[in-house]
C-alpha cells in the first residue's frame, strides 16, 4: 500500500486562551485551559516530527500564540528546521521587545488580525477596549521591521460594507497583502450565524468592492467567500487528510481545525503517537481522505476530485452525517437547508462572545 | 519585448523578505517559498535561482550558466532575463 502524501502546512494552535472574544473565532466551543497545553519539549518534537514528514510551512496560531513565553524559542526551532514562519496574531499583546526577537528568531511572515477599521465595530467583535489602537501600533512596529504583512479581516454582516476602508487602512499600514475572509460558519460562527451571515447583495457588494481594489494593484488580495451562498462546495482544507495537519493546544493531531465534532472516532494525540503514524494510519485521518468513503451525489460527480465533496464538519453540522455530500452543493438533497439559513439570516438575534 | 520590470544584465538580485529558495527533501523538488503559499519551480528555474546572493548580476549568471551548461549565451540570456523578470513583477524577487 502506498503512503498518502505528506502534509504541507502545519496549523501550531499553541494555545486557546486570548484576550478577545470574537463571536465567530475558529476555536471549537469546549475551549482548553492552559493546563493541558503541551510544553515546549512537545511542541519541539511537533515541529521536528512535522519537518521530518515534509511540512513546509508552520503557522503559529491561538488563541493568541503570543501568550506563550516559549514562541520566540519555537519560531528559532522552525527555522532552523527549514520551516517556513508564519505568525497569525491579534497583535495586541505586540511590543518592540518582543517583535525584534521573533525576527532576530528568524520569524519569515506576520498574518496581523483586525476585526474592523472602525474602534466601536472593532471592539462590538472583538471585546477588547483599546484594541485598535494596539493592533495600528503594532502594524507600524511590523512595517518598520521590514517583516512582510498580511493583514486580515473577517467579515460579517455588520462590517461587510467597510471593505474599501479596509483595502485603505492595509495600504496606509504598508502591508504587502490583504486577507478579506468571510466568517466560516462552524463552532462559534455556527453559533452566531443569524447575526453575521450577510445577504446575497451584501455579498455582491463586497466581491464588487474587492475586484475594484485587486483591479489598482500594488496590493496582493486573497478573497475568501462564504460558501452558503455558493451552490458548489469549497475543497476544504484541499482534501481531508491531503495538505493540512492541525495540532491543538493539548496536541490533538485534527486534519482541521473544526475536526473535534466529528462523532465516533478517536482524537490522536502527539503525545501517544507519531505525528507520521498519525497522518498516515489514523482512522480520524483516514476516514474521508481520498474518494472512496463517498456517497451519491459525489461518488459520480466529475468534480469530486476538485472539491473533495466539499466540508465534512459543514455536512455534519447541516445534515447531521459528516459523510454526507457538503449541503452548500446544490446536488446535494439537503441543499434547502443551506438556503433556509440564508433566508432565515436577518432576524439580528445577539452575539454570543467567545468564552471559557 | 515588453519590459515592464526592468531587469536588466547589470540588475543585481535578490529573493524579496519573506521569499526563499528551498530543496524539499522529502518530495525532491525545488520550491519557493512565500508568504502562506509555497511554489514548485521546475527545469533551469533552480538552477538560476541558486546563482542569486545579491552580488552577482544577472550578466554574471547567464555567463556562468552557459560555461556551465555549454550552451549558447543568447538562450541562456533569454530564459534567464524571462524568469527573473517574471518573479521580480511578482515581488518575489527586488534589486
């Protein structure tokens, strides 16, 4: 039997606490606590053991991955690993200190967060007084060390309309990049999804606005669209088990981030395992990687090997069987729920904020 | 030729911050990486790219690689100006 491909990127999630609470953060609802965080020994055998597979790139991530002391220590461990560096941050936890010794580290790239261009839209998200304020120091403090920055932004209904102001603050700021991502809707997003999903003309609006910024130059965008209103699947993750390992704070090994809804199957973990054994033998990664666990309408589907049947969490979630078609396909049979939940996304309930 | 880039023979290159070349070992291939992506380079690519350390000009690469590979200076030139001008539009690659 021949090996599945390795891994190339490598999403480090070294840990879930953070100072905002953003309704719509990517962490699952049972958050960990910091006391079943892995050590720095066993995020240096992760990273080793990641290299040694054939993942070439390492993004830091949280939760805030700078509430960790030992994040200077790991990013020196990547790059001498040959592991390309990315830090994907809030930035509000950012000083000068700190910044020169992740460059010093050797820290190749910096994915610098922002809720909105506004301070009350930004602080209605993200729950954190004086956050703006830190985040634009922090871009500055970047800019000025000449490590290249992509700033990101979520979008949602309630700040969907500030695209253009968003393109200008990121070329105010001097990033090299833009990341204009529409919420995803699992865990909190899911949570929150009447309040955030926008509507069709919003939407419209938004792509209108990000090809108008792509069409100036001088600014590299990635647009990430929200796929209830798509009616093909997105190719999560490029394929489960096919391009992307997710390690969460207490060293789950995930083929995403939202895996750990997935019902009846183990969670491998790092510290009982190898992360080899792991991506090539586990049944967690095993069990939708490659065509054959899929049902109609996929099995047939000229696409499948494009998209991949699109979202196991987003089928789970929607239908109730993560080996279901992903309900954005409109072949699938339950597409209508996916268009009930664009219909039913104007009621305006409240956020629910992100909590231990 | 439209040359919108600049390169020239006297350009002296080299890989923009954030931008490296890399030998993969496990899959054996030549990529570049770049900020959350990375990208295969294939056929004389590497083979120019790893002349770049930002003191040779581009004229000192083409001449090395045409005693190198005992090929004509002309076809050197012209693939070697046409990657470096390519990867430089991209940012990938700054004087």
């Amino acid at each position: 039997m021949t090996l599945p491909s390795p891994p190339m990127s490598l999403l480090a999630e070294l840990t879930h606490r953070c100072p905002l609470s953003c309704p719509y953060c990517s962490n699952p609802l049972e958050l960990e606590r910091k006391a079943a965080e892995l050590d720095t020994v066993g995020w240096r055998s992760v990273l080793e053991q990641a290299a040694e597979l054939g993942v070439l790139q390492v993004h830091f991530s949280g939760g805030e991955p700078m509430a960790r002391p030992d994040l200077v220590e790991l990013v020196s461990l990547a790059r001498k690993l040959n592991l390309y560096s990315n830090l994907i941050t809030s930035g509000v936890l950012l000083d000068e200190t700190k910044l020169e010794a992740l460059d010093k580290a050797g820290l190749d790239h910096i994915q610098l967060s922002f809720q909105d261009v506004t301070e009350a839209g930004a602080e209605r998200i993200g729950g954190l007084k004086g956050a703006q304020a830190r985040k634009i120091e922090a871009a500055r403090l970047i800019r000025a060390s000449g490590i290249p920055m992509t700033l990101n932004f979520v979008v949602h209904r309630e700040n969907v309309a500030r695209i253009p102001e968003m393109f200008a603050l990121a070329r105010e700021l001097g990033a090299g990049r833009v990341e204009i991502a529409h919420t995803q809707y699992y865990g909190w997003g899911l949570k929150n999804r009447d309040a955030l999903l926008p509507s069709r003309e919003q939407l419209q609006e938004a792509t209108r606005a990000v090809e108008a910024e792509r069409a100036k130059g001088g600014l590299s965008v990635d647009y990430v669209t929200p796929d209830y209103h798509a009616d093909r699947p997105k190719p999560c993750m490029g394929g489960w088990g096919q391009r992307f390992v997710n390690v969460t704070p207490s060293g789950r090994v995930l083929p995403c981030h939202a895996a750990e809804i997935i019902p009846d199957v183990a969670f491998p973990n790092v510290q009982d395992g190898t992360l080899s054994d792991i991506w090539n033998c586990s049944p967690l990664f095993n069990m939708f990687r490659g065509t054959d666990w899929m049902p109609e309408p996929c099995r047939s589907c000229e696409r499948k090997e494009q998209d991949w049947g699109g979202c196991r969490c987003q089928a789970l979630a929607l239908t109730g069987d993560a080996a279901n078609t992903d309900p954005v396909c409109s072949l699938s049979p339950f597409h209508d729920r996916v268009e009930k939940a664009v219909a039913e996304a104007s009621e305006k309930p409240e956020l629910v904020y992100r909590r231990f | 030729m439209t040359d919108q880039s600049c390169v020239a023979e006297e350009s002296v290159l080299s890989f923009a911050r954030g931008h490296r070349l890399q030998h993969d070992r496990v899959r054996d291939l030549w990529i570049v990486q770049a900020p959350e992506k990375a990208f295969v380079i294939e056929g004389s690519a590497p083979h120019i790219l790893r002349l770049l350390d930002g003191e040779r000009s581009v004229g000192d690469i083409i001449q090395q690689l045409a005693n190198e590979f005992s090929a004509p200076r002309e076809v050197i030139a012209k693939d070697v100006l046409a990657l470096l001008s390519e990867l430089t539009e991209k940012n990938v690659l700054h004087t």
